[in-house]
C-alpha cells in the first residue's frame, strides 16, 4: 500500500484521554495519512485531547471523525468532530433524510460570545449500513460512527488516485475538506446545522482534486437569506436596524499550508448601493493553524436603512498567504470569496422585539451543569448550549411564526436600550448578575415600561450534594456548581419587583384553559407582590429536603397547592414569572408551553391580559411572603467563579452587542454622574471595509446606588467600553480623556472642512465657474 489509513472505535462505552492520546502518537510515529475516529464526547475543554488532534493535522494526517448520535437535538455536537481540521461526519437513510440519532450544530464552543461554526462538514448514509462481524458473516450497522468509516474509505480512495508525486504538493487535511464539502451534494429538506455542505460525492470531489491548485476558501461560501430550509436561521428572520449583530461564523480552509496568516482586513463589497446599508464588524483569525481559521461577520442595518425593504447583495472578501512550499522562492496567495445575499425589513415595532438573554446561560463543559429534568438519568450534563439556535431552536421557530422578531444578548443586562425591545426573555439561566445589572433591570421595568419574562428551574442544596459522582478519566469528584437554574441569582435579580423563588423540586400533571402541561423538575414561587395574580396547582416536592419530610408525615397526606405563574404590572412595565423551563426545551422535553409563553408574551410586551391568566380568583389580596433568610441560598463549598462570567469578572460589552456606526444617534452615556451625549463613532466605514473593533468609551461605576436612581432612561450603561478579546488590554477611565478626545476630534473636523473649503475656493477661481454639482 502507498498510504495507510486507520479506524479508531472504542467498543467499550466509556474511553480514557490517555488512550486516545498513546493511539494518537502511534498514528503520527508511522506516518498515517488518514485516521478515522467513530468516538467523540462533548468534552470540548479537554485540551490533551484537543490540542493532540491539533497536532495530528498539523501532521498532515487526515482526520475523519463522527459527529455524534445524540440526534435529533441541536448543540449535541461531538467532539473532535467538531473541530474545524477535523472533517465532522453526520448520518442520513437510504432516502436522503437525516438519521434521527445524528447530531446537530452549531458549534458551542464560541456562545455566549460568538456564534458557532457550521458542522457537519458532511453527511453520508449511516442506517443499516451492511458490515462484517469481528467473528464471521456480516451484521447490520447504523450510527454515525458507521457513517464516519464510510467516508474515511472516500478519502483513501482520493488519495490512491493522486500521483504519488503530487501528493505531499496538494494533500492535506484542508485541501481534502475543500474537495469533499465543494463536491457535496446538498440535500433538499435539512438545514445546514443537520447537513453541512450535503452528501458526500466521490466522483465529484475527485474532478475538483485532479485539477486542484493549492489555495484558501471560505466554507459556506455563500449565506443566502432566501434559501430556506438551509440557511436556517439566517433565512427565518430578516435584518434590521437597531438590532444586536447578527453573527456568522465561517471556516477559512487554507489549503497552500499548515499555517497562515490574513493580509489584511476583511472587505465588504456590496453589488449596488442599497448594500451600503449593511455595516460588518468583522472578527477573524490573522493566524491560520492548522489549515484552518474562523471568519466571523457581526451584521447590522445602519440607522438609515431603518426604513428600508429588500434585498442587499455583496460579497466579502479576504486574502490569505502562506509560507512558499519546498522549492518556491514567493509565498503561497489565495483570494476567499464569501457571497452574501441578506433580506431587509423596516425596523419592527417595539412590542414586536424580544431580547433573548444568553449572557447568563452557563453549560457543560467546564463545570457540572445538572439537567433540568431530574427524571432524565441517562443525560446528566446539561451541554446543548441553551441558545435560541440549539436546544430552543423549535422556540425560536415558535415565536418568529407567531410575528416576533428575537434577538440574542451575549453581553450583560447594561449592554441594550430597553426601549428597542418590549420583552426580555429570561430563559434556564444559571449565573450570576452585576450589582449594575440588577439596578438597570430595575429602571428598565419601571420606568421605561420593558416587560420581563422568566422561567426558571429548580434549585436545592441538599438535592444537588446527593448529585455527586466520580469521573475515572479526571479522577475526580464532580458536583453541581448549581441547580437546573441559579434561583439565588434570579431572586436577586426579581427582588426590586418583590418576586422570588423557593427550593422545592416539583413534578406532576396540571390542566390550564384546556391545555395538559407536565411540571417537571420545577420549582415554586415563594414572594410575590399584593394586586398580582398567582396560579397555584397540587403538585409532589421530590427535592432532598421534601422527600424526607414526606417519609416523615403520613404516607398517604395529598399533594399540595404550590404556586408556579405569576403575573404583576410594575410601574411602567409588566412581569410574569414561570418556575419551570423544561417546557421551551426540546431536550428531554415531556410537553411544551409554548401556548403559555405567547400568553405571557402577550402580556409583558403589549399589556393584553388573557381572561384566563387574569381570573378575578387568582389575584393577590395579600402578598406571597417569607423571610429573606429563608430563600434559597448559595453553596458555599464550590468555586463558582471558575464557571461565571460575572464572579470577579469585568463588566464589558462584547462585540457581540450594538456598536456605534456611521449614522446612528449617540446614547445617553453616564459619565461621573452626569449624563452627556456623545456622537455616534463608526466602528467599520463600509466604503473600505475596514475590520475595527468597537470604540472604547472608558466609564467609571457610580459610586453608590443613589447616583444611579436618578436615571430613568435605562441606558445609563450602555456607555460601558466594547472590547473584542479577553486579553486586550483596558483602558484606564480618566477625567480628561473623554473631553480631550472631542477636542481634537472637533479641531481635526474644522481644519479638514477649512482644507476642503480652501480647495473649492481654488477650483472656483481658476475655472471661472460657480456650479458645485461634481463638488
């Protein structure tokens, strides 16, 4: 044999990093050129793992890997298939359907902060799939770890085809994606998260091959608006201004080296003038290793454009080179080429807009999230990333067929306008809140009338210390870093609207307006202000505390009433609180109620109150009340800041928030407590295209809560700093600064008009002419 190719597949259910890594060693000692891996996990963070897979590619080993059998969910992505070296295989049938126990995309490596990568890179058939046993005969397969093998064999067969002589010139792990996703057949129904680029073709992938010239390209190449079902979720929602960026991340394949580098910034070049509507923030890698980098593009609607409907067509474009191969003298150059096609819509009404938090969500890995339904026992981490475009996907379906337009926060609560948006959706969130959050919430429901929606999830100390096991791969103990939802957090959160939930873990059957739910894992309400209203149902406590104060009754004592919906109108705003969530998640999901969150969506963004959630027999006449000693508290026995993204963290708004461009009206920024406007800055001029990050606008924190009361607009905040990286460094706020920056800005401006002024009067004169039309 010319070449060697491996399979990697564990017949025991659980294998050691160490394992792989031995394996992993092997392949690169004998020079392998393919390696197939029908094993994967959702440990992402586990970097012996991860960085020697790095190192198996940048080896010029080809790496094939399944992409997982946790299907039909979304987030369940295995890792290394989800690797962007690593080409990621999912499962179809004979019919050219997804095999229900493939995984789904994106990516949850770059949330809250990002957006995902599309994977899988391809699909190829995996349900009974006809194999040879160990002993004797053959046995029919399915998994994508049969799918995997099956592309493994495409690849060897590329490799057999190419001269020998051209091999080390053109083969590589990039060179290999670019002939597999380019040569794809793309599959009618399924998105590209279920898909990738589509079906793997051999004969296909191997005409682009036979003539292939080393060079970079951008997978997907094309992100187009009007192409659904497979530009979900791109296709489902149009754009518009005021809106947070919408992000997509793309993979760079570079196909001329191992490693290279970006020259220069990515270049937005629209096909007519309406796509100078279109501002794009670009993040990017400048260095490429191994073979591949990210392009992500953070995509707004200029506040011109706020009436605009259509469509804006462009493309972008961004140059890669590489060090010259043995026996070139000039380095490798290669042009990518991303084609954008993208639907615009005049900005939505208020009540129309909801803002989804994701800031807050914390998953697996790297602590020990539990699942939300504590009946689930084979699927204990909760790792599917908690977004709108994994485990909420059929939610965020939900609410944009019901007329709503959703969008993501990845930064904190201090980083949107409340006024843009007549909901925030608090959704299973488990981290913790900014002093600065808690108080800006505070002002946004009362005073500038934003509705709050929150469903929470049960929490108990007691529960979660009994949850407790040993991994054999860390050699460790593992405990919860919180419940299904961090109550303590939330409770703060809602204690300026006088709610709060309880530690009991409830479970069992109710019936609202002719719709059966199913209660499962939730916990109760315990504080809620008088004139609310509050639906309470008999249910069973299954928590540690309330189980073993059942054993203590009587054993056949009757469920009791506990309260789970409230509603309350607070100042301006309104607010409805839910104790459980597993009812929007699509995993392990036992019954929906979706038809009760456009109820309370009806209510916190538009104050329609629906006649049953409003019954006169569920009012408040007096409030719910208990001690604040007495709410559900905090473990003291585990080091949360390793998980959080506010415990000793710094309060910043990311790229993934709103930032400034040229057009757009400058925000109250609070500055040593007082409130100046500043003018908008541009973060990106799209005539040059120019990558930038955000400008930085230093604000001190107000020293004390009374500084902050006085401020009603709720964008009191928003003049926190952006930053792009979390090793940039910060500026330090200083008194001067700010003043400093606007003077020269304005002495600049004045001498460019005096500049331009002094040419036109030259022009003028030498011409003898006064018409100013081609000024």
């Amino acid at each position: 044999m010319l070449f060697a190719c491996s399979q990697m597949h564990s017949l025991l259910q659980v294998s050691y990093t160490s394992w792989f890594l031995d394996a992993f060693n092997y392949a690169i000692a004998t020079k392998m050129d393919v390696l197939n891996l029908s094993i994967g996990g959702p440990d992402y963070l586990d970097l012996p793992f991860v960085e020697k897979v790095w190192e198996i590619t940048a080896n010029n080993i080809i790496m094939v890997s399944a992409i997982g059998n946790d299907g039909p969910l979304y987030g369940t992505l295995n890792n290394p298939a989800d690797q962007s070296d690593v080409i990621g295989v999912g499962g179809i049938d004979y019919s050219d359907h997804i095999a229900s126990f493939s995984s789904r995309g994106m990516s949850t490596w770059e949330i809250p902060h990002g957006y995902g990568r599309v994977k899988p890179d391809v699909v190829a058939y995996g349900r009974e799939i006809m194999g040879s046993k160990i002993s004797t005969g053959c046995k029919s397969l399915s998994g994508t770890s049969v799918a995997s093998p099956v592309v493994a064999g495409v690849v060897c067969l590329l490799v057999s085809v190419i001269p020998e002589s051209k091999r080390k010139e053109i083969l590589n792990p990039a060179s290999m994606k670019q002939a597999l996703v380019e040569g794809a057949a793309k599959l009618s129904g399924p998105n590209m998260y279920e898909q990738g680029a589509g079906r793997v073709a051999l004969l296909e992938s191997y005409e682009i091959l036979k003539s292939y010239q080393p060079r970079a390209s951008i997978f997907p190449s094309v992100l187009d608006f009007s192409d659904c079902p497979y530009s979900w979720p791109f296709c489902r929602q149009p754009l518009y201004a005021g809106a947070m960026p919408v992000i997509f991340n793309a993979t760079i394949l570079n196909g001329m080296g191992v490693i290279g580098y970006v020259d220069g910034p990515p270049i937005w070049h629209p096909s007519d003038e309406e796509g100078n509507l279109l501002s794009i923030h670009f993040s990017y890698s400048q260095v490429i290793w191994p073979w591949t980098g990210y392009l992500a593009l953070h995509m707004q609607i200029k506040e011109e454009g706020a009436q605009y409907s259509g469509e804006i067509e462009g493309n972008v474009t961004v140059k890669v080179y590489s060090p010259p191969s043995q026996g070139e003298k000039s380095p490798r150059s290669s042009t990518c080429v991303l084609q954008l096609r993208l639907k615009v819509v005049p900005t939505p009404p208020r009540s129309k807009r909801i803002l989804w938090d994701q800031f807050h969500s914390i998953k697996y890995p790297p602590g020990y999230i539990p699942r939300d339904s504590l009946d689930v026992r084979n699927d204990i981490l909760d790792w599917h990333g908690d977004h709108l475009h994994t485990n909420f996907h059929l939610v965020f379906n939900m609410l944009r067929d019901s007329g709503y337009y959703v969008e993501t926060l990845g930064s904190p609560l201090t980083c949107f306008d409340a006024h843009q948006y007549g909901t925030l959706l608090l959704v299973d969130l488990e981290d913790e809140y900014f002093e600065e959050e808690i108080e800006k919430l505070r002002g946004d429901v009362i005073n500038s009338g934003l509705g709050l929606a929150v469903f929470a999830d049960w929490y108990n100390v007691d529960t979660m210390v009994k949850m407790r096991f040993f991994d054999d791969n860390t050699r460790s103990w593992w405990t919860p870093v919180t419940g299904g939802a961090n109550v303590p957090a939330l409770n703060d959160l809602l204690a300026p609207f006088g709610i709060a939930f309880g530690d009991k873990i409830l479970n069992g059957d109710f019936s609202m307006d002719g719709e059966q739910s199913r209660y499962a894992s939730g916990t109760d309400i315990v504080k809620f202000p008088r004139g609310g209203y509050v639906h309470s149902f008999p249910f069973q406590d299954s928590s540690e505390s309330g189980a073993t104060q059942n054993v203590l009754l009587s054993a056949g004592m009757t469920k009791a009433d506990s309260p789970i919906l409230g509603l309350v109108e607070v100042g301006q705003g309104q607010v409805a609180v839910y104790g459980d969530s597993n009812c929007l998640d699509s995993s392990h999901m036992v019954t929906n109620c979706y038809w009760l969150l456009r109820k309370m969506l009806d209510f916190t963004s538009g104050n329609i109150r629906d006649p049953m959630l409003f019954s006169p027999s569920v009012k408040q006449d007096n409030p719910l009340y208990i001690d604040d000693n007495q709410l559900p508290s905090r473990r003291t026995d585990v080091n949360f800041s390793s998980y959080s993204s506010v415990v000793g963290k710094e309060l910043i708004c990311r790229r993934d928030s709103r930032f400034e461009v040229w057009g757009t009206k400058g925000y109250n920024l609070q500055v040593r407590g007082r409130n100046r406007r500043l003018p908008g800055y541009p973060v990106i001029d799209l005539g040059r295209g120019l990558n930038s990050t955000a400008e930085v606008f230093p604000k001190t924190r107000p020293k004390s809560r009374e500084k902050r009361k006085g401020d009603s607009s709720g964008n009191g905040y928003l003049g926190l700093f952006y930053r792009d990286e979390l090793d940039m460094p910060v500026l330090v706020p200083s008194h001067w600064l700010a003043p400093a920056v606007i003077a020269v800005a304005g002495i600049l401006l004045f001498f460019s008009f005096w500049r331009i002024r002094q040419k036109r009067r030259r022009r003028r004169k030498g011409s003898g002419s006064v018409r100013m039309a081609n000024l």
